[in-house]
C-alpha cells in the first residue's frame, strides 16, 4: 500500500448537527453526507477552547492551548512549535490554503510548502517585519474572475460574502485545491483547506435556499441564560437579545430563524465546493490512497439558549461534526466514545506509519478506525483562558465592555465574569458535564438526561459526591498536561 495522502478539510464555526450524520436532514449537503458513509463518524468530538486561534492550535499541534500560548485570538502560534507537517518526513507536498488565525496570515509557515491565503483582517497582527500592505491570494485572485475590490486593493468579509458564488471564497478553495491534488496525483501530499464560511457575517450567495418559516428553532431556544448559568452567559444574551450583534434579537424566534436559514445556507454553500475538492480526488484515482478529515474549529449557539456565535462552554459551541475515512476500503462505522481534537495529530501521525513526538498531549484513536472498535475512554477536557471573551476584553488588565452590561451585573462582577477562566470536563462515558469556575459559577449537567443543558444541577445534595470525584478527576487531567489552573475550595 502506497504512502497514504492526508486531505484535512476544516470549516469555521458549524455546529456538529449541521450534517444528517448528526440527525439533521433539513440542510442540503449530499457530499459530506456521502463522506459521512464512507467514513468514521466520531459522535462526540470536541474541540479544546471554543473560540478561533486557540481551537486552530489544537488542531495543528496537538496541544492545548494553554500550553502552545494560543490561549486567545490574534496570537500567533510560536514558531518554534511543530505543525503537523513539520513532524512528516520529507516525501510530502505541504499546502494550506484558506484561513489561518495562528498568525502572519499571509505567509507560508510551520512546515507547508504551498500556501493560499483568503483573508485580509488580520494584517494588524503580524510579527515585526512583516509586511503590512501585502493582499491575499484571494484578493488578488478577484480581479481575473471580473471583480475589482472596492477600494481597489482587498476585499472585506462584508464584501466578499455579497459576491456571486463563482467569486466566493469557497470557489476560490476548490478551484486552487483541486489543482493542487491534480499537479501532486502521483507525490503523496498533505493538504490543510479551510473555509471561513459558515463563520459571521453570516450572510453569502445562498440566503435565500433556505425558506426561514420551515426552519425550526433549537429545541432549547426558550431556556436562555438565568440565574443558574455563568454569568459571562448572561451578559452574552444580554447584547444579543438586544440586537446588539449581527443585527439580530436572538430571543425574536422571527429573527432567529432568519439567521438561522442563512448559516444553513453557508453550511450549503460549503458542501458544494467540498464536493469539487473530493470528486477531483476521486477524477485522479486518489479515493482509496487517501485519508480524508473533515471538521470545525468550534460550534455556533445559533439561536440555542437565545445565544450567536461562541466563547460559552455549551454543547452547540464546543462540539463539532467530525468525519475520518481512512486509507483503503470505506468504513462506514460511528464512534460514540468522546474525543477530543487535540487526538488528531497523533492520531493521523500512526494513520501515516510517522512516528509520534512525545511532547503530543493528545492520545491516537487510529487503532479504533483501523479495527472499527470503541477508542479506549478517556475524559475530556475543554480549557477557557479568560481573556478573548467576545464581551469587548482585550486583555485581563485592559477591561472594556459596553456599559450596558452594567444592567445586568455591578463593574467588578461583569471584569470577573469576562476574565474568568473555567475548566470542562466531561467523562468518558459522555453523561456528565462539569464546568469550573475560579469565580465559583460552577455547572453541572446530566447530558443523558438533559441533552440541551437547561438546568444545572450543580449543587443538589445527591450530586456532591459524583462532583467531589469530578473535581479530582479535572485536577488529574490538569496536572497530566500543566494546566496551572488553580480552584478555591469547591463548596457543594
């Protein structure tokens, strides 16, 4: 058997039940749902901090990102820590194209070899020395497709996403990487393509697939935030149910569904274009020589809890679709045992017979796809470091937010909630869920019983025993990969 092809598909934001894999069979996507049935279907697949640049750490190191340093969005990723490719031998062709987010975005980096750039919003943020005023691939590609940027040079993500599909970002991807694997059919290749879609603005080609009234809301739309919950939580649907992000009151079931039936257009619009990418695999006779991921960076709470976007600890932020079709014969086969993105560079390490740095913290499941068995179970930890929250902190001693929040909590409460860290873990089994909080908002749920997270059941007299060996199962963990995270004395 030939030196396997390693073709990693990531999107930016789509929620785990985007797909039928998952129970949805609302949203078109034929052609993941067609990988989805040749492929390992990882049930529970969590990312490591729900929010851009640290998940995107994760991803490619296989650490977390407390310990790579991506603990927030715009650092860039030490130079001096490995990539997956740079722990392959030399007989790959490397390539990422698309968004980056782990810093000097326009710039080849961390072992690729070929690098095709999407986005112009993160020049502000490069290293010393690098060029400011440089354009995206992407950007320079428009004009031959007919287009000229508005102000002549690059293009924003508002623009962009009003462009006609054959302009779109999307296209642009498909386009450069199906060239890619047709000049590289006969060198084995590892290729990195990410979509920003169906991240915000939340809006493209495909706004009107969807028909808004045939859209149903999140069955726990009606259980916003309250008391019970985190307040960071509250303050997030606080300014949302204010129209304060997107343009959209997400307690309004008319503007979520609205909101709603444009994602599932972008989640649509990414399908399209991912088919181009596999069939083109397919054209070159390069199926069954290659291993094919397909994944996100973190969820969208998309009208769940009354909440957009990230940065919260629930389900619909933190779990992602995850598909794996092996080298070789389809598989075809779910893994319900929950796992944690940071197994992924190992895991594809042992999938391309090279062997594994000691340093990964994550752990392989490759012998679960190779032997269609449960991996062994391992809890799952899931890291928020304070800072990044989304509620306008740029960092733990330069506070900001929008005054408004003072509605909803005291100035010295509203500073805790935004920078405080918290720790999920959850078992092995997938039924428990804890989040801790240094502040002392703590939650629990019974993810068996109560799937949506609407009562926390941290606290009840018949809980505190389970939770005194979860908070010492979380401090474990911890200590296994230096989390340096400290808790006050847990009271229950």
């Amino acid at each position: 058997m030939r030196r396997p092809n390693l073709l990693f598909i990531y999107t930016d934001e789509q929620r785990f039940d985007t797909l039928k894999a998952y129970g949805n069979h609302l949203i078109e996507m034929p052609h993941l749902d067609a990988l989805a049935d040749q492929a390992c279907v990882f049930d529970r697949a969590y990312i490591t901090q729900p929010v851009c640049t640290p998940s995107r750490s994760s991803i490619l190191t296989g650490l977390y990102p407390h310990t790579n340093g991506c603990i927030a969005n715009n650092i860039p990723l030490d130079q001096n820590i490995p990539c997956l490719p740079e722990m392959l031998d030399d007989h790959y062709e490397t390539a990422h194209f698309g968004k980056w987010h782990l810093g000097d975005e326009l710039f080849a980096q961390h072992g690729f070899d070929h690098w095709l750039s999407t986005e112009d919003v993160y020049n502000q943020h490069f290293r010393a020395g690098r060029d400011k005023n440089a354009i995206s691939d992407y950007s320079q590609w428009l004009p031959g497709k007919g287009y000229k940027p508005d102000n002549g040079r690059t293009v924003s993500r508002t623009e962009a996403a009003g462009l006609p599909e054959n302009r779109s970002k999307p296209a642009f991807l498909a386009e450069k990487s199906s060239r890619f694997i047709r000049e590289n059919r006969d060198n084995p290749f590892c290729l990195f393509v990410n979509f920003l879609e169906p991240h915000m603005p939340f809006t493209g080609p495909r706004d009107d697939q969807y028909d808004p009234d045939s859209v149903p809301l999140p069955l726990n739309f009606d259980a916003p935030p309250t008391e019970q919950n985190h307040l960071k939580y509250r303050l997030f649907h606080h300014r949302y149910a204010a129209g304060e992000k997107f343009g959209i009151c997400s307690s309004d079931p008319d503007s979520m569904r609205k909101l709603i039936s444009r994602y599932w257009g972008l989640c649509s619009q990414v399908d399209h274009h991912c088919g181009t990418i596999l069939n083109t695999l397919k054209d070159c006779g390069l199926w069954d020589d290659t291993i094919i991921v397909f994944t996100s960076d973190h969820g969208d709470m998309m009208g769940s809890h009354q909440l957009i976007a990230k940065c919260v600890m629930y389900e619909e932020a933190v779990r992602v679709p995850l598909l794996v079709k092996p080298q070789g014969d389809p598989v075809n086969e779910r893994i319900k045992t929950p796992v944690s993105q940071v197994d992924l560079v190992p895991t594809l390490l042992e999938m391309m017979s090279e062997s594994t740095p000691e340093h990964l913290e994550g752990r392989s499941f490759a012998s679960a796809l190779s032997t269609c068995k449960e991996p062994d179970p391992i809890d799952v930890l899931i890291e928020w470091n304070s800072i990044n929250s989304g509620l306008g902190a740029e960092s733990p001693d330069k506070i900001s937010f929008p005054a408004e929040l003072l509605e909803v909590a005291p100035r010295d409460k509203v500073v805790q909630a935004i920078t405080d860290p918290i720790r999920t873990i959850i078992t092995h089994d997938g039924r428990w869920k804890l989040n801790l909080s240094p502040m002392g908002e703590h939650e629990m749920y019974d993810l068996d019983d109560d799937p949506h997270e609407c009562n926390n059941i941290f606290g009840e007299p018949d809980m505190n025993r389970l939770i005194t060996d979860l908070v010492e199962r979380l401090k474990c963990r911890q200590e296994h990969i230096q989390d340096r995270i400290k808790w006050p004395s847990i009271e229950i």
